[in-house]
C-alpha cells in the first residue's frame, strides 16, 4: 500500500516538522562537545539514538511536537514514524485536547503504541487532580499509559516538594505513566532545574534551550547537574529568536526552517 507521505525525502521532512515543532534530546555529549567511546546508536532511517537520563530509553534524538500540527497534519505521524522520530510530544491544552485526539487515533489504526515513546502534560499543578487529568488524557490518547507525564510549563521550584513526589509515585504504581517530569520554560528556569537534580523523583525535564534568554554559565551548570542527578533533558524552543542570514544558505537550496535548525 502507497502512502503520500513515502514520496517525502528526509529534508522535506525535516523542513516540515521544523516548522511545526521539533524537540532535542540532549545528552552530555550534545550539551558540551566531548569524546565518547560508545557506539553510536541508530534507529530506523539511521536515526540517531540517545539514552534518556536514567530512564535508560532509547528515543531519537528528534521528537515531534504536538502542539499546532498533528491536529492539523495527522499525517506529519506517519512521516515521522518513517523517518525514525519514536518521542512524540503533546498535551492536553494543546488545540484543545485535539492534539491528544489526533495521536490516539493514529496509534490505534496503526497498531504502533509500543514502538513510541509518548508524552504528554497537565497545566494543573495540584497533586490532588493529576490522576483525573491524566485519565483524560489517557482516553483522548486511546492508551493506558503514557511514557512521561508532565508538570507543564512549572515556574515554582517550591512545587517540586513530597506532595507532588507521592503522587508521581502513585501513578507509576498504577502503571498508568512509567515517568515523570516537568516542561519549563520562564525565567524560573534554572531554580526549578537546579531543584529537579536535588529532590530525587524528577525522572525528565523539557526546558527552553536558548542562549539568548539565559546566562548561559548558569544554565550549563544546572544542566550539568541535572546530568549528574541523571534526568533526561530534552531541548524545545533552540530556534526562538534565531535571526540567521539566510541569503547565505540560498545557494543550497535549503528552506527557512532548514535554515533556523542549522542556526
């Protein structure tokens, strides 16, 4: 069976997804240029893999976003899933729970729920709620289970505290999420990092990679600490207020947002 999406080439992918949102998943090899003697892992598609922190998943070093585009472009999944993207990234406030929809419904027709690595968050901070959020989601997603669910957009360092710890460990145990983390992406950015390393049960964090926003001493610091705590980071947002000179890659031919991953 023929599929539209199998006549794109791994740049037209990439050029599409850039633009509807991709992730990075960082590791220390990534974050501060060094020299490593582990064999590279590699995907479908040639791929490239990294471990997530101390999840020990293998997930593809890009992820595809939900926000603003599988609602839209179902098909940006089954392009993605081609191409060798396993981490999938949505949210309930995403196009209004259709972002979730979307997925779920691609999953199920698809048979392919174990081959990805799907995350999604709750904008409710309150221990108390999180099962009931997340059961919503879990049914817009037709799944029992989600890989990660996060905290989105946390800001208070303070919230990091055992409430939140007792329920995160309940929803392991219920097997109803196997990780946990938050996304942040405020100025309270680094304070909250540096906390996640220090409680213990923050298992992944997505942040706002972007040297413009931030000292950047600082930030490598809390992200060497993270490391060293073994969370998994996963960058969002590299590009935001990328103003690269784009008549210098005109001559290969390459789009606007080839041109912004590049930068």
């Amino acid at each position: 069976m023929s599929h539209q999406y199998d006549r794109w080439t791994r740049r037209e992918f990439i050029a599409k997804s850039s633009a509807a949102g991709l992730g990075l998943a960082l590791t220390p090899s990534v974050l501060r240029a060094s020299e490593t003697k582990e064999e590279p892992l590699v995907g479908v598609d040639g791929m490239p893999l990294v471990k997530l922190g101390k999840t020990g998943e293998k997930v593809s070093i890009l992820g595809l976003g939900g926000a603003g585009t599988v609602a839209k472009a179902p098909r940006l999944l089954g392009v993605a899933i081609q191409r060798g993207i396993n981490y999938i990234d949505t949210a309930e406030s995403y196009d209004k729970g259709n972002s979730e929809k979307a997925i779920g419904e691609f999953l199920e027709k698809s048979g392919k729920r174990k081959e990805m690595f799907i995350i999604t968050k709750t904008g409710n901070h309150n221990p108390a709620t999180l099962e009931e959020k997340l059961d919503g989601s879990l049914e817009r997603l037709r799944t029992d289970y989600v890989d990660v669910f996060y905290l989105h957009n946390l800001s208070d360092p303070d919230r990091l505290d055992d409430e939140i710890k007792s329920a995160a460990e309940s929803l392991k145990t219920s097997k109803k999420i196997r990780y946990f983390g938050f996304s942040c992406h405020d100025k309270n950015l680094i304070p909250t990092m540096e906390k996640a390393a220090e409680c213990g049960f923050v298992d992944v964090l997505m942040l706002k990679y972007n040297f413009r926003d931030y000292d950047n001493d600082a930030l490598q610091a809390a992200l060497d600490k993270c490391s060293k705590a073994g969370i998994g980071l996963v960058a969002m947002k590299t590009g935001k207020g990328a103003v690269p000179r784009f008549e210098e890659f005109q001559t290969e031919g390459l789009s606007g947002p080839v041109v912004s991953l590049k930068a």
